[in-house]
C-alpha cells in the first residue's frame, strides 16, 4: 500500500443549521487520481476547502500527511479580457515570499519547465487576457506546478471547456500524473470525465457518498453530465 | 531655466514624485483602486487645510489625514461594491467640507486652496524637497521587501489566498504607503488631480508591456516624460504646470488606448 496523503474519517460539517457533509471516511493514496464527483450544492468545494485549511470541520478528523505541499486550481478567477501580465509572468505570481523583486535563474528555469509540461511554450509571452478558455486553464494549471506539490487540486478546472479542450487539459493533468508521479483531486460534475481519467471516486450525493476505485463507479451514470 | 532654484528644486521633486508614481501606480490599477486614491487625496486636502489652520506645513498635515484615514479606508474595501462607491462620495464630500472650513478659519486667501487643490510644484523649497525624498526612499524600500507578496495579491487575488500571503497585512501597508504617495505626488499635481500621476502612467503602460517590472518602468517612464515636459512648458509659458503634466497623462493614455484597439483588430 503506497502511502496516505491524506486520511479522512468520520468528518462533517455545516454552516448555521445546514449541513453540508456528513461522516464522510476516505484516503488520498500517493500516486492517485481521485475524481471527486457530486451536484452543485452536495459540498464539493466545501471538502476543498477544508483539505487547504480554510475551513475547520464540525466533527471528525483529517490529517494530511507531514508538510504535505498543495497546489491548487480554485474554479473563479478574475482575468478579464484586459488583464495585461504574460502567462510567464502570471505563472511567476507563485514565487512568493521575502526575496529580490527580480527572478532568479533557477526561478526562470522552474518557469520554462513548467510551461512546457503543459505545452504553452508558443505563447508564454502572450497577455493571459487575450488567451482562450483552454489555455488559461493551462496557465493556472502551471502556476499551481510550479512550487512543486506532492497533491495537484482541480477545482472544476474543465467546467467551461468545449469537449476538445476539455480532453486537452485533462491528458496534461494525466500525464503529469504518471511520469511524475503526482497525486491528483479533480473536482467535477462531469461523468464522462470522471469514467475517462482518474482511477479512484469520491461521489457526493445530497444523502451520503460512495468511494472506491472507479471501476465500481456504477455504470448508468455514465449517461452524460448533470447540473 | 536651471539656474534658478526654484526649477532646481521643482525638477528634483517631480522626478521622485514620478518614480514613486509610477511603481504605485501599477499596483492602484491592478487593485482596481483609483478611486480609492482620488478619496484619499481629498482626504489629504483637508489635512493640508488643518495644518495651515494649526500652523504646520501643508505636507505634514496632509501625511497625518491620509496616514490615519488610510487605514481606517482599509476596511472600506470589503464593503459591497453598490455600497462602497456611496461611502466613498460621502467620504470626499465631508472631507473636502472640512477643508475649506479650515481654510476659512485660518484667514487664508483662496490662493492657498488653489495651491493645494491643483498644485505649486514652483513654490517647492530645498527642505521640502529633502522631506518628500525622505518619503520616497521609505515608500521604495518597503515595496522592495513586500514586492513579490504585492505582486501576488494585486494580480492574483484569488490565488493569494491560498499561497498564506497575509493578504490582510499587505493590504494595509499597502494603503500607508499609497497614503504616503498621494501626499507627495500632491505637492506637485494637486490633490484634484492625483489620478494623472499615480493612475494615468500605469494604466497606458499596461498595453504595451506583460510583466509587472516592465509596466512599472514604462509607467515611470511616462510619468517622468510628462513632468519634466510640463515644467518646461509651464516655464516658458507661464501657464500652470498641472494643465500640461494632466494633458501630456492624459494623450498618453488616449494614444495607449488606439494603440490597443489597433492591435486587438489586427490580432
């Protein structure tokens, strides 16, 4: 058994008098992809948010494995049309901390390596305002690589992408996955994808969840997506 | 037109002032805060109007407002957007209110209002040059030490909060030191008119460079284009020097703007 990133047992939790997640038990394994999988509105974000530490559960426990290093791709972000930072530039947004306002070498070299694992070398000059939906994602995608995370979060990453784009985006995260070996939580409401790409499924539903390896993941839900 | 040293004097400070201007300005546009900074200035008008009132220098009085005021701004921030822009118009009216009741209570003649309201870069002595240097180098070396945590939560709010940045903090160190901007860059357009160097630079910069260090030398550049123009203009003309450094900012910005327009078309 490869080793537990992350270990959930018996966790809930819920705002005023609504609950949101209920005895919820499973594990992040390192090396996974895990699909987390659930309507709007079962608690998917939630459970994100509370793996990143920004929300403390009612009751039950998660541990994360000893500095344990995140990087994640939130759903929102404002970057409209005239946003006028490089994807290089913006992908070097992540380089935070107390250091010299200028790049070091290493730092541009982590950048170049980065934008190529999700193949933007063409247009890492190019303003992220003027990029399509696909390749923003990408961008973000980098930026979360680039302090190197043992744990890769997704966080409706695809949700606004055409199918194409959508395969795209998902065959870099794949792969970045088994050449180097990171774990993934892909967060989604999209089944086909969920039935395409990760290898472990967490399945929120408004009455309890189901886990395992997708293989279990029942079939007649793989009719299409639902909102 | 140097031998004179009042244009010595006006030279040194505008230059300061354009730099600090202009790597500020960056970061008011990229947090979407000229608004915020145009309050900020009236506020710095009526400290101006309080320490000619009390008897102390008008930057004095205006580092005071805009200091306390700045941080106390800090949490109009988190206001709903509907609501803030009402809070901000409420805001300059009291504020702007107060200085001219000062000003009317010190026996001042309207010439000080206009020298506070659109500026007296001519009127600048060495000590106040020396004092607004002292500014800027503090402004520089706190950018300096917060830049990449700055930079991180002005362009990627959303993603800085999950890089543990202090978002909170840097916001208001942040705000102290645009407080100490606005109050120097006062001196020179005005405080009516702190949009044209610590908004106008930045926002034009923004369409022809793509990273954050360039925009703030190309900003820094038009700043420093349009002040040492507009003295120059203002001293063989005898016009004010505020009507050309405004309008040199602001054919600046109209030119980035068809430059942009041209560019997206032929994209």
């Amino acid at each position: 058994m490869s080793e537990t990133l992350i270990s959930v047992e018996d966790l809930s939790l819920s705002f005023a008098n609504h609950q949101v997640l209920a005895d919820l038990t499973f594990a992040v394994h390192r090396g996974e992809f895990l699909g987390v999988i659930g309507e709007n509105g079962v608690g998917k974000t939630t459970l994100i948010r509370v793996i990143l530490n920004q929300l403390k559960p009612s009751a039950g426990r998660i541990k994360l494995e000893n500095g344990l290093k995140i990087g994640y791709v939130p759903q929102f972000r404002n970057v409209d049309v005239e946003y006028p930072l490089s994807i290089e530039d913006f992908i070097s947004l992540n380089f935070t901390g107390i250091k010299l306002p200028w790049l070091s070498r290493k730092e541009k070299q982590k950048i170049q390596t980065v934008i190529n694992q999700v193949n933007l070398e063409h247009i890492s000059k190019r303003p992220l305002g003027l990029a399509s939906g696909g390749e923003k994602q990408k961008a973000y995608l980098a930026q979360a690589l680039i302090n190197d995370p043992d744990l890769l979060i997704l966080d409706e990453s695809t949700a606004s992408l055409d199918p194409n784009t959508k395969r795209e985006l998902l065959d870099v995260v794949k792969r970045l996955n088994q050449t180097l070996g990171l774990t993934i939580i892909f967060v989604s409401h999209d089944m086909q994808v969920i039935h395409e790409y990760p290898d472990h499924f967490l399945w929120l539903t408004k009455n309890g969840y189901t886990a395992g390896p997708i293989s279990e993941l029942h079939n007649d839900s793989k009719e299409g997506e639902y909102v | 037109m140097f031998s004179f040293e009042f244009m010595q004097n006006a030279y040194l400070a505008g230059t300061l002032i354009a730099i600090v201007s202009g790597i500020m300005g960056v970061f008011v546009v990229a947090r979407n805060m000229p608004f915020m900074t145009h309050t900020l200035s009236e506020i710095g008008f009526a400290g101006a109007a309080f320490g000619i009132f009390v008897g102390w220098t008008p930057l004095n009085g205006m580092l005071a407002f805009t200091t306390v005021s700045s941080i106390l701004v800090g949490e109009l921030s988190g206001a709903v957007e509907s609501r803030r822009e009402s809070v901000i118009s409420a805001i300059s009216g009291l504020f702007i209110g107060l200085g001219i009741l000062f000003l009317s209570l010190s026996n001042k003649n309207a010439s000080y209002a206009t020298n506070i309201l659109f500026g007296s870069v001519i009127g600048i002595s060495r000590q106040e040059v020396v004092q607004m240097a002292s500014l800027s180098v503090l402004v520089l070396i706190v950018l300096f030490f917060i830049f990449r945590n700055l930079k991180d939560d002005s362009f990627d709010a959303v993603g800085a909060k999950t890089n543990h940045i202090h978002s909170a903090l840097i916001s208001i160190v942040f705000l102290v030191l645009l407080a100490f901007s606005v109050s120097v860059a006062a001196q020179i357009v005005g405080s009516l008119l702190i949009f044209v160097l610590l908004t106008l630079p930045a926002a034009s910069s923004k369409y022809f460079a793509h990273t954050v260090i360039q925009m703030m030398l190309l900003a820094i550049g038009f700043a420093i284009f349009g002040v040492w123009l507009g003295l120059y203009l203002g001293y063989i003309t005898n016009w004010p020097v505020t009507f050309f450094i405004a309008s040199i900012e602001a054919a600046i910005y109209g030119l980035a703007l068809i430059y942009n327009s041209i560019t997206n078309k032929s994209r």
